[in-house]
C-alpha cells in the first residue's frame, strides 16, 4: 500500500515538472508567427483603430483566440504571449 502512494506521488511529481518546464519553453514570437498569423496578419495589432484599450482587453482576446482555434495555452503562455503583445505592439 505504501510502494503504491509512493510510485503514485513519484508520477506526479514527474508529470507535474514536465508541464513547468513546458510553459517555461513557450515562444510568444514564434508562436505568434505559426498560430496567430494563420488568422490574421500583424497589421491587426498595429491598426490605429484596434479594439484593444488595456491590458484586461487584450488578455481576454488572447484567451477568446486560444478557445476558438483550440490551442490550449497554459495559463503562463497566455501571460507571455499577452505581455509579448504590449510589449510589440500595444504598449499599454
């Protein structure tokens, strides 16, 4: 009973690090180039006249685009890729 809590908790541990060190490795640059673009082109961030007024706007598009084309972004990849996108573009 114990060896199995032990192995169970091991497992864990190994999934749970795996998932870290995927979001850690996200590329908001490259992402933006390989999904984003599949949609639209850069000039939808750069438009004098983008919907997008603040930082809460613009997080929650990037979380409406990651549902529709079913990307599955972690939460931490969607912090970066927002911040990536004020940072380029928005500057909020």
């Amino acid at each position: 009973m114990i060896m199995k809590q032990c192995v169970l908790i091991i497992i864990t541990v190994l999934l749970l690090g795996s998932f870290q060190v995927q979001a850690k490795d996200f590329n908001a640059s490259n992402f933006l180039a390989k999904k984003c673009s599949a949609c639209h082109g850069s000039e939808v961030y750069s438009r004098p006249d983008h919907r997008m007024q603040n930082l809460r706007q613009l997080e929650a598009q990037v979380r409406r685009c990651d549902a529709n084309v079913g990307t599955g972004l972690f939460n931490e990849d969607i912090d970066v890729l927002v911040k990536h996108l004020n940072e380029s573009y928005y500057r909020f």
